[in-house]
C-alpha cells in the first residue's frame, strides 16, 4: 500500500506495464481498480481491441482454492500468467524474462523438448486448437500489438505454423488426456481441462487425476515434495508448457 500512495504523490519511478499487472493481481484489484492503478501510473489502461491479461480476484480465489490440482491461467494469447505450486511442481517453474518464453504456442512450435508426450495425432490436434485460437484472437484484438508481433514471428520462423494459419481450420480445444514425463516420478497420465473465463477472456487449465488411480498418487507425492529433488543427483529441470 505505501508503493500506491508514492503514486499518488507522484514520489514513485514510471513502473512498466508487467509491474503494475503482477501489482494488481497481488491486491486482487477490480478492473476499475486496476484502471485506476494504470492511471497513477502514467499509463494508458488496456482498452478495447487489446488483450488484456488482468487475472481478477473471483480467478485468483479460484486457482488458490484448486490446490489439489495443478492450475494454470494463460490469457488469449495463450501467454502463462499465474500458476498454482502444484502445476509448478509437475510442469516445472514457470520461466521469466521474455514473454514469449511463457507464450504456448510459441513453445509448441518453436521450443525445445517439454515434459508433456503426445502422440502424431494429439500433436496435431493441440497444434490446430492453437492456431485457431490465435486467429479467432486476432479477430476479437485488431488494436493488440503483442499479438500481432507473436503471429508474425510464428508465420516467419516456423513454417509448420505458417502452414496452419493459411488453412484457417475452425477447431476448438477439447478435454483430454495428457501423459507427462516428471523427471522425479515419472510417467503421469492425467485429465488436462480448459475452461474459458468469460467477460475476462481467460483460460484456466487444470489437471486431474481418477480417486485412488496410481496417477492420483502421483500428483499426491507432488504436491508434498514440491520442486525439491528426491535424490541430490536428479534435478527438476523442463520447459514449462502444457
């Protein structure tokens, strides 16, 4: 709070746009909240035609009350905002730095090898719902900027994406089931779910596993050894993608 009232005063340094999003999800601000926040800024608050990755309080209490599940929330980019420790602990920490490091399709097609295994036919279909999410995206966000830079850069540098976003297929994507190699308990197969926050334009992605399955007794040995190694010489160390 004393951050917010240098603001007012005007006694704080111009924080950058990721700042003051990280600082209105950990107050758990409102969107005129967080409006307001931008304005103290110096800022221009997102507006209409562009994406904005505000995950509100209702979400957040969402996430933290889903801690028996691993849980992530990415915006309509598919860029991760928030995790939850249990989806640290079975996808790995989630990455810093450049945003694209954290954009999922950017990291299904350009990134190296992640925990997650697909078959040729679940490759393609999670490849398909990507693109046609962007472009459906696209659509919705002509003013976002970020977006737009990230579809440019996907059709230039992978030609696998470029093919795709010419075809145009309208898909969207389904609940299914995703088999992940952890580098401390090895194979889980688990129910991967994505829900879509309406008004928000959120997507919150949730694993589960069946009561009682050894799959489910996996995600139980996670969530109480966390990211910490069971032995000295085997490290957690993956990509972070679903």
């Amino acid at each position: 709070m004393d951050y917010l009232t240098r603001l007012e005063q005007g006694r704080s340094q111009h924080p950058s746009p990721q700042v003051l999003s990280a600082l209105a999800r950990t107050l758990r601000l409102t969107a005129a909240e967080r409006d307001h926040l931008y304005l103290l800024a110096g800022l221009l608050a997102p507006s209409a035609g562009t994406i904005d990755a505000h995950v509100t309080p209702g979400v957040q209490r969402l996430v933290e009350r889903m801690r028996d599940l691993p849980v992530a929330v990415f915006d309509a980019r598919w860029t991760l905002i928030t995790t939850n420790p249990l989806w640290d602990a079975l996808m790995g920490a989630p990455p810093t730095g450049d945003a694209r490091a954290r954009n999922l399709p950017w990291l299904i097609f350009l990134g190296g090898p992640a925990r997650v295994r697909h078959t040729p036919e679940e490759r393609l279909a999670l490849e398909s719902a990507v693109v046609a999410d962007l472009r459906q995206a696209s659509a919705r966000y002509p003013r976002d900027r970020e977006l737009a830079d990230l579809v440019r850069g996907l059709r230039a540098e992978s030609p696998r994406f470029a093919e795709l976003w010419e075809h145009a297929e309208v898909t969207t994507h389904t609940a299914d089931r995703k088999t992940i190699e952890h580098p401390e308990v090895g194979t889980i197969t688990l129910d991967c779910d994505v829900l879509t926050v309406q008004g928000a334009d959120l997507r919150i992605v949730a694993y589960s596993a069946e009561a009682g399955s050894p799959d489910a007794a996996a995600l139980d040995l996670l969530r109480v050894i966390g990211e910490a190694p069971l032995s000295p010489d085997r490290a957690v160390s993956a990509p972070h993608r679903p």
